[in-house]
C-alpha cells in the first residue's frame, strides 16, 4: 500500500514538473489564472494592474520549489526526524541565543506568558537562530504554488495576495525579499498571512522586522503563541504507556487535545499521577526503530502544532527547548558557583 501510494505520489509530482516547462514559466502574465488573480487583487485592494504585470513578468516559476513541498522532512518517521533537530550545536546555539537575549526573552515572557526556552526552540528548529531563513525569493515560491500546485493552490493564492499587501504595507519590493520554498520569511519563519497578523514591533522603532531585528522575532514568536491559546504555566506534554488495545480509540481523535485525562486512565493509557483527571489532552504516538512511544499532548502542545500542523514537529521543538533549558540553567549554576 505505501508504495502504491509512494508511486501515485511520484507520478503527480512528474506530471507538476513537466507543466513547469520554461515557456509556461516566461508566460505567466498571459495564462487565465493569473489574470484572474490581478482582477481580484485590482478590485478588492485597488492594485495597479499594470504594475503587477511589471512585478510578475520578473517571476520564475521553478521546478524545485514543487520537489521540495512534496517531500517534507515530517514525512519520515520519528526516529529519523527528531536526530535532525536534536543536535548539540543547536542546543548550544540556543543557549548562546538566550544569553544575548535574555532580557528581551524575559520581557516576551511578562507580557505573552510563553516561556524563553520555547521561544528560543521555535527559532532554533525554523532557522538555526537566524543563520538559514531561505535561498527562494519569496514571490517566485508563492507563485509557483499558487499557480502550478493544484493540491494547495487556493492556499498558496491566498498567501500571496497577503505578501502584496504585506509588501506595500511594510513598503518592501516583493522581488527581493527571500524565504523558504513554501513562501516562509525572517528568523521564525512567518507566511504572510501570519506576518500580517501576528508579526509586532516589540523594540518600539516602528517597524516590524523579522529578518535583522531579534527583539521582534523574539516578540512576534511570543505573541503568535499567545494569540492560539497558549497557557501560561500549563503543561506541554507527558510520556505515557498503554496497554491492551482500548487506547487506540483515543488516539484515532487526532491531535486536538479534547479528552480528559480520565478517559486516557479507562482506556488501558497510564499518565502520570500528578496530572489531573480533568485535564484534557490528545494521545500521540511517535515511531520508534524497534516500537512507538505514547505522550499526553495537552493545549499547549497543540498550540505548537498551529505554528506547523504536525505531531512530529511540536515534540521537537518541546524536547529541544527542554535540552535547552536544561543546558541554560547548568551554565547560570555554573557561572554563579564561579563567582562565588
């Protein structure tokens, strides 16, 4: 069955990339789709037609961009995707971010109720604190999805309707800014639409900038969590064990966190005592080389999983910002037991 699936996939993808012939690519302008999308974007938010064209006409469709979206990393199994994020330099390099941002963590986490380690773990899995924020121009990934991926285009069209408008309110050339292959921008790694909505001006110099300026990444991340629910002080995520098959019915409920921990105890699910019965959560269940492993992921796990709606995901950036929380608080003992 995975291969049918795998083969079915491959097939598609093909079939995308043979559509993205040169010719098609130089021809954007001229295609019924795209001139459909400039009406709406005319009417709706008084573009000038003639300028669009002048911006697109500078767009490269590319074959690329479409291998890269069908082949996401949260595709592979646990065991292979937690050994890309769980690495020393990275907690290292999010240590060594703290350090240098501390007070700005500190004041994100006063005003949004997220704590630093979270915040530092997000950056830290999207762009390795800064250092890879993407190769693509940002237009030329949008619109090829928009445009030449038929399994997300209403999506991606959506998302770049919001890059235009983000670049004429923030007064940004849309041809040269740069992200990843799905259209992400800046340090956290924010679409559009998310930029639009959640991206602030925490240094007070009123712009919001999410590529150079580290308190407003530090701040849009926070308040990105805020604004999807995040709890202050609650619990991300516990390891559980099952037994018998009852919990499979828990777990069929998917990710979002609406059973109470009650129900996980009558279901053959052992969760530690110190969690409540009346709290809710969702079971998730990672692949292991030899077995899977269980975890209760209450609100605030899910809230991870609004930034990137995969299990996989929200456990990396938790048990990375664990590693880091616990190197960051070795090194201030340390620093303090030297001072003494």
């Amino acid at each position: 069955m995975h291969m049918v699936k795998k083969s079915c996939r491959s097939a598609l993808v093909a079939l995308l990339l043979l559509s993205l012939s040169p010719a098609a690519a130089g021809n954007l302008t001229q295609r019924d789709d795209y001139k459909s999308f400039v009406d709406e974007m005319v009417s709706r938010h008084q573009f000038n037609g003639d300028l669009l064209d002048r911006i697109f006409r500078k767009v490269n469709l590319q074959p690329s961009i479409i291998e890269a979206i069908t082949r996401p990393a949260e595709a592979k199994p646990w065991y292979q995707y937690r050994p890309i994020f769980m690495k020393q330099a990275r907690i290292r390099g999010g240590v060594k971010f703290w350090e240098r941002h501390a007070d700005t963590l500190r004041r994100a986490e006063e005003k949004y109720g997220v704590p630093p380690q979270i915040i530092v773990a997000i950056i830290g899995v999207e762009t390795r604190y800064g250092r890879y924020t993407g190769n693509y121009r940002v237009i030329d990934a949008l619109s090829t999805l928009a445009f030449d991926y038929p399994p997300r285009s209403r999506f991606f069209r959506s998302e770049l309707e919001h890059y235009l408008l983000m670049t004429r309110e923030e007064q940004i050339d849309p041809l040269k800014m740069k992200g990843s292959y799905a259209g992400a921008m800046g340090q956290p790694q924010f679409i559009a639409s998310s930029f639009r909505s959640y991206a602030v001006d925490f240094n007070g110099d009123g712009h919001r900038d999410l590529w150079e300026n580290e308190e407003d990444v530090i701040g849009s991340v926070a308040n990105y969590f805020k604004r999807h629910g995040w709890e202050r002080g609650a619990p991300v995520t516990a390891q559980v064990s099952v037994t018998g098959k009852g919990y499979r019915e828990i777990l069929e409920k998917g990710i979002k966190p609406d059973t109470e921990l009650k129900q996980f105890r009558r279901h053959g699910i052992e969760v530690p005592k110190q969690y409540p019965d009346e709290m809710e959560a969702a079971l998730i269940e990672l692949e292991t080389q030899d077995s899977q492993e269980y975890w209760a992921g209450m609100k605030n796990f899910y809230v991870i999983t609004r930034y990137n709606h995969s299990a996989l995901y929200a456990m990396a950036v938790y048990q990375l910002s664990e590693a880091i929380l616990e190197r960051y608080q070795s090194r201030s003992t340390a620093a303090k037991d030297s001072g003494n």
